[in-house]
C-alpha cells in the first residue's frame, strides 16, 4: 500500500514489564521492498506455508511481480517482519534481477540498507486488505471465495478525516499474518505484529462518510483447526467469538477499540510493547538496543 511504502515500526521498551509479558528479540515491521522477495520465495516453495497459506506457488518473476503489485495497492497494507533474533537471510542491498518496473527496480540507498540490515532477518509478512465482503450475501462469497481465505484472517469495519487514508464506507479490512520461520514462533511476533498494524490502521486510515470515522472494530477470521490462532486472537488479543460459519470452518471473533483508551489516548494493548514510526530513509533513527 503506497500509504504505508517507506513506513518502519520500531519496537519500543515494554513500559512495565513483568515475567509473563517478556518478549525475546527485537521486532521492526518494514515495507515489502524488491530485496525481500528472494526470500519470501523461498519460504513460499515450502509446501507446509502453501497449504497453511492456501496459496499457489510462484515463479521468481511472478513473486517480483506480485512484489510490486501489493506495494502500488491503495487497499492494502504489508509489512514484513524482521527480527533481532534471526540472522540476516536476505540482502538489505539487492537489486531487482528481472525488469518489472524500472521506476521500482532500484536498490535501498547505502545508508537505508545498512540501517536494515541492523534489525535481524526475515521471519514473516503481516498484511492489511480493504474490501467488501461484508455487503455480500453468503452465495456470493461462495461463488468469489470458494477456498479459506489465506493465512489467519482479520476483518474490521471501518467506521471522514483529515490527514487520513481515505476509503469507502462499510469496507472490510481483512488481515493475515506468517511466520515463516520455525524459530521465530513461539516468541509473540504474531500477536506484537498484529497490535500494531491494527494500531496503525486506527491511526491512518478512515472510511469515506462514516462516523465515527475511524476504525473501530476488527474481527479475526479463524478456521476451526487452527487452534494456535485462536489461542492467539481469543487469550492474547482478548478478541471475542460473535458467530460460527459451518460451511467455511471458521469462527468469526471481535475486538472493539476501546472508547477510554482513545479519549485518554492510552495505549489498548498492555501486554505488547509500543512501535515507533519512522521513515525508511530517516537518517536519524536507531533500533532499540
């Protein structure tokens, strides 16, 4: 999405850290650029992320492809996962190899490279998609969506403001999250990832003639087999069932933005460090040490 194309969400020092809400490594979510892409190729030859994903494997010039399409969307958000904890396992410096788009095919500036390379490796992608399944009947996202969405599912309905990205009333917002990595699971990058993309949307994003104008609820679609999204959504996240649908497997959990938190301007998630936002090509920001 070009709203979010040169955005990096630093992690912040959990403000009263216990025990329990210990987190290991650094997490920083960055835009989905061209030097990513052989990696997130080679995470998508692995037929256990193809069928958890419920995606189709690609050639390299159609990842690059999709690459660019995903960044010119003005109806998503992608970021991808880096962590402290990972070894670097792509090329902050790289070159696109295939000509897409020669406006796009540029490497990072040396500065901008480096300063990534700081922050870990690869480990996974969240994203963000606006549409309207919520104004279809049941027939017609059967007939538009005959599989299970891919990756676990998060939709919120929007609820018109100045400085923001606007869209179209009553749209859905549909959010995935990988970890790609087996050894990045296990460590609350899933459940910091979505805290903060969903914080971000609440941030930058409001509905054309809706009010109130920013978003307020978000729903996780979960399948019924998978119980770690559950556990992540309904212990984590503190979302909460409102529906069961038979004929996609799936159940339907909600989080509404909490009234108090906004007018206080609170942070709603406890439990989950704060990100700072910065420009990719800031040259006055550091990671957390």
């Amino acid at each position: 999405m070009k709203l979010n194309a040169t955005t990096v969400l630093l992690e912040e020092p959990l403000e009263h850290p216990t025990h329990s809400h210990t987190f290991k490594g650094r997490l920083t979510l960055v835009p989905y650029l061209p030097c990513h892409v052989a990696q997130y190729h080679e995470w998508m030859k692995s037929p256990e992320l193809l069928a958890a994903t419920a995606s189709e494997p690609l050639t390299m010039k159609q990842e690059y492809e999709m690459q660019q399409a995903w960044r010119a969307d003005p109806d998503k958000l992608t970021f991808i996962l880096l962590w402290s904890e990972m070894p670097l396992n792509y090329d902050p410096a790289a070159l696109v190899p295939v000509p897409v788009n020669p406006t796009e095919a540029l490497a990072l500036d040396p500065e901008a490279a480096n300063r990534m390379a700081n922050l870990g490796g690869m480990v996974g992608d969240v994203n963000l998609f606006f549409h309207a399944y919520d104004n279809l009947s049941l027939s017609s996202r059967l007939a538009s969506c005959p599989k299970p969405q891919r990756r676990l599912t998060v939709s919120m309905a929007t609820t018109t403001c100045q400085n923001k990205h606007r869209l179209p009333a009553f749209q859905i917002a549909e959010l995935e999250v990988m970890i790609a990595e087996p050894k990045a699971r296990g460590h609350g990058l899933a459940q910091r990832a979505l805290a903060w993309i969903m914080h971000y949307a609440r941030q930058h994003v409001a509905s054309e003639g809706a009010q109130p104008p920013e978003v307020g609820t978000f729903r996780a679609i979960v399948g019924w087999d998978n119980v770690a999204s559950r556990q992540l959504f309904a212990n984590k996240l503190r979302f909460k069932q409102t529906k069961s649908v038979d004929v996609f497997r799936e159940s339907h959990l909600e989080w509404h933005w909490p009234a108090s938190a906004e007018a206080k301007g609170d942070w709603p998630f406890p439990e989950v460090p704060k990100y700072r936002e910065v420009g990719l090509h800031d040259k006055d920001w550091a990671p957390m040490k």
